[in-house]
C-alpha cells in the first residue's frame, strides 16, 4: 500500500474524459520540447492546434509544465496508457502528428530522433512504415541521428573553431622558423667571434715565440762574443781552427726545426734536444705500451685505438729516422 | 552516439580536472580524440549533456517497457544506454492500485458514516454536559 500522493499527472489523467488523448498529448507536449527554437507560446498553440480534436477535455498548461520538467514518472505512465489502449489505426495517427510537430521548422532535433524512434517502438510502428511516414509528410527520407560524441560530427557543425585553430597553429610554426632563424644568426656571429679570438691568440703565441728565440740567439752570441774576447789573446796560428770551430757552431746552433719534426718529437715524448739513440729508446718504450697485441684481451675498440696509436708513433720514428740527424 | 561518461568509467556530472585526467589516462585512441574534442569544450558538452540527458531517459524508460531489443534501438546507442531492468513496477498498475485503495477507504468511510456521526456527536454532548456541570459546581462552592 503506498501512501505516496497522486501525482499532478495521474490526477490529470483521472480527471481526464479520455486517458488515451490525455497521453498522447503528454507525449506530443514532450516532443515539442526537444524541439529547440520556439517559445512557450508558441508551443501552447501549436500543441492545441495538433490536437484540436482530441476529447480529453481539461486545461493544456499542466500537460505543457510536465513535459517542460522531463518528468519521467509522467511519462512512463503515458507510455503505459497509450501502449495498453491503442489501437492501429489509432497508433499511426498518432505518429503522423508526432512527425508533424518534430519537424516544423525542417530539421529534427538529436534528441528528437531518438524519441520519434522510441514512439515507434512503442506504438509497434516498424521501421518501413516510419520511413514512409516521414517520407510522405516531410519529402526527405529518414536519416539516421547524427554521432553527437565523435570529433566529426563537431568538424561538421563547428568549423569556425577549427579553422581558428588552424590559423592559430600556422602563426606558431611561423614564429618558432623565424625564432630557429635568429638562433641560427646568432650561432653563426658567436662562432666567428670565436675564431677571431683563436686567431688573436695564436699570433700572440706566435710573437712571444719569436721574440723567445730571438732573445736566446743574442745570448749565444753574446757568449760567442765573449769566447772571441778570450780567444783573442790566442796565437794568430790557431785563428783557422777558431774559425773551423766557430763554423761547426754555428752549423749546430737551434735554428727553428720545421713543425713536423718537432710533432713527431713530441709523439714520441721528447723535446728538442734529443739525438738519435734518445729517439730510438724512446721509440722502444712508446712501442712496447702502446703495442696493439698488448690489448688483445680487450674490446675490440681499444685493440683499434691502440693500433691507431701504434701506427702514430711508427711513423714519427720513420720520420724522424729519415730526416733527424 | 557513444555514452562517453560511461566509456571513461566517470559520472555525467564530473568535475572539468576529472575528466581531463581520465582523458589522458584513457588507452584507446579515437575515444581520447573524440572525448576531448567533445567533452573540454563547455558548450560543447552542455550540448553533449542535454542530449545525453534524453537519450539515458529513453533507456530508462525502454527498459522499464521492455523495448531494449526493438527494431529502432540499436547499435552503439543500444549497447551503451539500455540500462539492466530495474525493480520499478509499471506506472499504470501502481496507479490503478492506488485507486482502488483510496476507493476503498472512500467506501468505508460512506458506509460507517452514520454511525460514526451519532458516535462523535453523543461523544461531544457528554464532553459539553460534563463541563457544564464541573463549572457549576465550582460556581456553587465559591458562593
């Protein structure tokens, strides 16, 4: 037993004279709220005009403000009363005026799709007949509802916003080519600084290095001068050995070796001064650490650099042998 | 139409955050796609929500009818929106019940009638009597 009060629209339909024509009119009022652009005025007179001959003989603005609240409740039972009470030819009419009135202004709504389905359904319309149906009172034929949840459907009804986007899009690649360009530039303008100074310091280097040596052959002249000085007290009779002498000294003295002797020098661990026994034990001891077959157990890398390293001194030595004397 | 809500394990009205975590978080591509192109957009989802609204009533109702296999239910709106039949019991018969109860009570009422008034009103003569007398006698003894 419940105690639950009698809701408007049962009390609605048992005040009504005629319970089908109350829930048909429930339906319809229900349709006509999914159908988007129009006012409540409009509504009320079409819904009266629709329904101009229905017996049910009470007020439409209760009817109006249930469909208005979506009241499920209401509608259920509208469903019931019209699927035990309905008969065929009752049940086509029915769906010819719910077609009518969802289609007033050429389109039908999403939700209006799936609630003519649903009349149909529930008023046992197969779906050949809907489609004639529609065919005949529209003059299109009935399409299937749009996918209101896919991307596409919005391509289709929003293209603003993603031709905005695009737009949008474009702008930012065109901004970050023309950021990437001046990085470029300034990369460019950095690395030419960059070899100017590497330029600068090696003319420094190179003055420095001229001025060193200039600096030691006063000395040794100095020094040259000084023997002279001594020698000067010698017999005139030694004065061609002196010149020998001075001759051979000169012949010996540093004068800049050519670059590549010195590299190879350096190869091999040495400066200068070295003489040819130096060069060859240097050799030996550089060859013995450096000898490929010393890493053999290693990886296959290290054998190869080793080999590279090998092969570095090798040739310095042969260099050195050819043209160090 | 695809119930989106349901596909991401949300409730229709979850918070904006919420849906965008359960978006990324989502595995399947073109569901991702299209959950973020439909539901980020507020108004796009109002729209998505109003029509998502009707169609959850018509599974409903479908369900509660017996419709969930007709001829014009079918598809992804059918898998997603036709709800297991719930223990609501048709509107109709409930409200025939409830008629025919307060029938009932309307019946009896008519009936007892009668005797309920003499009843009711020899009940309140005796009330009225009895304190007519208890006021006379305190009346008598102030005296």
């Amino acid at each position: 037993m419940s105690i639950a009060r009698f809701s408007p629209f049962e009390l609605v339909l048992l005040q009504s004279r005629s319970q089908v024509d109350t829930a048909t009119l429930l339906l319809l009022a229900w349709v006509l709220v999914n159908r988007q652009p129009i006012t409540d005025g409009q509504r009320r007179r079409r819904l009266a005009q629709v329904t101009a001959q229905f017996r049910h003989g009470h007020e439409l603005g209760s009817v109006m403000d249930i469909a208005q609240s979506q009241d499920l409740q209401a509608i259920q039972l509208a469903s019931e009363v019209l699927r035990k009470e309905c008969t065929q030819e009752r049940s086509l009419s029915i769906m010819h005026q719910a077609i009518a009135l969802a289609t007033d202004d050429g389109t039908l709504s999403l939700a209006n799709h799936y609630i003519l389905r649903f009349l149909a359904d529930l008023l046992g319309v197969t779906p050949e007949t809907l489609s004639t149906l529609f065919k005949e009172l529209t003059g299109e034929a009935l399409k299937g509802p749009e996918d209101i949840s896919t991307e596409a459907y919005w391509r289709r009804h929003d293209p603003q916003y993603y031709e905005r986007k695009a737009q949008e899009a474009a702008e930012k690649e065109q901004a970050q080519a023309r950021a990437e360009e001046a990085e470029r530039q300034q990369q460019a303008q950095r690395q030419e600084r960059e070899q100017e100074k590497q330029r600068r310091r090696q003319e420094r280097e190179e003055k420095a290095r001229a001025k060193r040596e200039r600096a030691q052959q006063e000395k040794a002249h100095r020094r040259q001068q000084k023997q002279q000085d001594s020698q000067q007290r010698h017999r005139d009779d030694q004065r061609h050995q002196h010149h020998e002498q001075r001759y051979k000294q000169y012949k010996q003295r540093p004068h800049a070796p050519p670059d590549r002797t010195s590299r190879a020098l350096a190869v091999l661990g040495l400066t200068q001064g070295a003489n040819r026994s130096d060069i060859r034990r240097a050799y030996r001891r550089m060859a013995q650490l450096h000898h490929p077959d010393r890493f053999f157990s290693e990886s296959e890398q290290q054998v190869a650099l080793a080999s590279a390293r090998f092969q570095r001194i090798k040739n310095a030595y042969d260099y050195l042998m050819q043209t160090y004397r | 139409m695809r119930d989106l809500y349901q596909r991401l394990a949300l409730s229709p009205n979850a918070t904006p955050q919420a849906l965008q975590s359960a978006i990324e978080a989502c595995q399947h591509n073109a569901l991702k796609q299209d959950a973020d192109a439909v539901l980020m957009l507020p108004e796009r989802r109002d729209a998505y929500d109003s029509v998502h609204a009707t169609v959850s009533d018509i599974g409903r109702l479908r369900s509660r009818l017996g419709l969930t296999h007709a001829a014009h239910w079918q598809g992804s709106v059918a898998n997603d929106f036709s709800l297991p039949p719930d223990n609501a019991i048709s509107r109709h018969d409930e409200l025939v019940d409830r008629v025919s109860h307060a029938v009932t009570l309307y019946n009896r009422w008519r009936r007892f009638r009668g005797t309920w008034l003499f009843i009711a009103t020899f009940g309140i003569g005796a009330c009225a009597g009895l304190a007519a007398g208890v006021a006379l006698c305190m009346r008598l003894w102030a005296a």
